[in-house]
C-alpha cells in the first residue's frame, strides 16, 4: 500500500480520540498524532516557561528534544504528578498497588477522559524489562486514589507507567521507580523478533528507524496456522507499547489498520503498528492481544537504526 493509502487507513482507523490523547507526546507513534503534536507542543510552550526556556537555550531545536528525552521518564509532567507507588515491599506478599495523581496545586485527580476504554493504563516493568504488566486499576473517586490487588513475583527495580488523560488535560506518562526487597539476576535483553506464548508463535516485523516513522507488522500463528480470530482488545486488535532500553522511556504504539467494527470482529494474523522513536538504540516492545477470550503478552527486542545512516526508503 502507498503512503497516501496507509495514511487515510490510519485516519480511518483512529478515533479522534487517539490524535487528541496522544499529541502531547512527541515520542508516540501514529504518524497523525505525532503531526498534530508539533502544533499543539507550540501552543502549550506559551504556558510552560521551562519548556519555552530550554528550548530557547538551544537555538530553537531544544524543544523537540526535550520532548523526546523526557516522554515517560518523570513522575511530572504536563502539569500532573504522580504520588508515591504503595506497595508490596517484598516478593510473595500479597497487598494493594495504590497511587494517586495530583494536579498542580497537589490535590487528587479524580475526573479522567478514557483513553483506549480505560482511564488509566497501568504499566509496571523491571529496570531490565523483564516482568512486564500492563493492568488497569480501579479508581475511588472519592479520593482520587487508584488501586489493585498487587502482588511482585522477582525481586529487583521496578518503573511504574501511568498513562492517562485528566478531564480537560493533554495525555501524559508519568512514572516512578518502586524497588522490591531481595536478590535478582537482571537479565540484559538481546534482540528478539520471535517469541512463543500461550501456545501463540508470535513475530514483529519491520525496520526502527530513529527520527522516523517505522512500520512494525506483528503475526500471530499458532501450530504453524495464521491466526485469524484475534479479538477486540481494548477497542483495537493489539496494543503495542515500547520502551527504550536505558532510561525506560515510554511510548504508547498505537494499531494501524482499521479498528475493531463490534466485540464480534476478528483480525489476524497481522496488526499492523506505527512506530516513531526518537533515538537509535534498542527497544523492549510488548504487544497484548486478545485471543481465545484472553489476553497475551508478546515481547520482543528491537534495534533502531540512526535515520542518518538510511538513505533510501525500500519496501
Ligand atoms: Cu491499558
């Protein structure tokens, strides 16, 4: 398909919703969002005096850079925080995760705009990227405080992700480090473009280019068989979400093909993702999917190229 098809496709295929809940960060994918983050970083540096300073100390250019070195890499941002994470301090221990985002004058946030069905996705990973969790907590909105039955199964550094948009407010991924109790052998990710679970033979496929918009192509087989009855998982055929080897930074990689019509539609065995990341270096990406009336994990490890080092554009 040419460029011009995929990205009609991709405009069909994305609520607006999508565009608006991920404008803010320039580090996200689909390539409509990340034009439209531009011109709303533009509007929001008026009310951000940091943002407007840094990139001023840098010619100009600072302002995207700042944008892409610090998506998902602070507990602050956009004018939110993230409490302290409560929870179990050592492995084994069964208890609660709980948290609490805080809006500028550190009161409660309680009022939330669903992004992708949910208020609030919940990603939690080891600093090595193993332990992968992507869950959805529940919020008492009479305190402002999320929740979910918790329990660590490996000792080690964790980082917490909380994405989500507050009533009114741009999307943010903020995030803190929640450390549990114990020895643990971190495992140093290698790249994987294969992976097997539950049964399902999953593969990525597709050039990281850093600056640049990349196309990952995910496919589900199962005992060599296509899988075609992937189901609707939170109003998308698989959610993908990357995160940069080093300082964990997050991106939250949206579907490109055509959303799910009704809980009966399947798809398979690709889904198709739009990928921008901001630098060369490895990536941990995870990609949940629904099938057989449950949700998988795949997880893969990819290298980006240096756009620089790309010259011509072959597909
Ligand atoms: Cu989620």
């Amino acid at each position: 398909m040419n460029a011009a098809g995929r990205l009609g496709l991709y405009g069909a295929g994305l609520a607006a919703a999508f565009a608006v809940a991920f404008g803010a960060a320039a580090l996200v994918a689909p390539r409509e969002a990340a034009a439209q983050s531009t011109q709303q970083e533009e509007k929001s540096m008026d009310g951000h005096d940091a943002h407007n300073a840094a990139a001023q100390g840098d010619g100009g250019h600072g302002a995207q850079a700042a944008a892409e070195t610090t998506a998902g890499v602070s507990l602050a941002a956009g004018g939110y925080a993230l409490s302290p994470v409560s929870a179990p301090v050592a492995v084994g221990e069964q208890g609660t995760l709980r948290f609490r985002i805080l809006d500028g004058s550190g009161a409660p946030v309680t009022a939330y705009t669903p992004q992708h069905e949910k208020d609030l996705h919940l990603i939690v990973v080891r600093s090595d990227g193993a332990e992968f969790r992507h869950v959805h907590p529940t919020l008492d909105a009479s305190t402002g405080t999320w929740s979910i039955p918790w329990s660590w199964t490996a000792a080690g550094s964790y980082r917490v992700f909380a994405d989500f948009a507050a009533a009114g407010a741009e999307p943010v991924a903020l995030t803190r480090t929640v450390d549990v109790a114990g020895s643990f052998a971190p495992v140093a990710p290698a790249t994987s473009t294969e992976t097997s679970v539950d049964g399902f033979d999953v593969g990525i496929a597709g050039d990281l280019v850093a600056g640049s918009d990349s196309e990952l192509t995910v496919t589900v087989r199962r005992d060599g068989v296509p899988v075609t009855t992937l189901q609707p998982y939170l109003g998308a055929f698989g959610h993908l979400v990357a995160l940069r080897e080093g300082d964990l930074a997050y991106l939250h990689v949206h579907p490109e093909g055509a959303a799910p019509t009704g809980p009966e539609a399947t798809s398979g065995p690709d889904v198709r993702f739009g990928a921008h990341v901001p630098t060369a270096g490895r990536y941990l990406l995870y990609f949940d999917f629904m099938a057989s009336g449950s949700v998988h994990t795949a997880a893969f490890v990819l290298d980006a190229h240096d756009g620089s080092a790309t010259t011509t554009h072959q597909h």
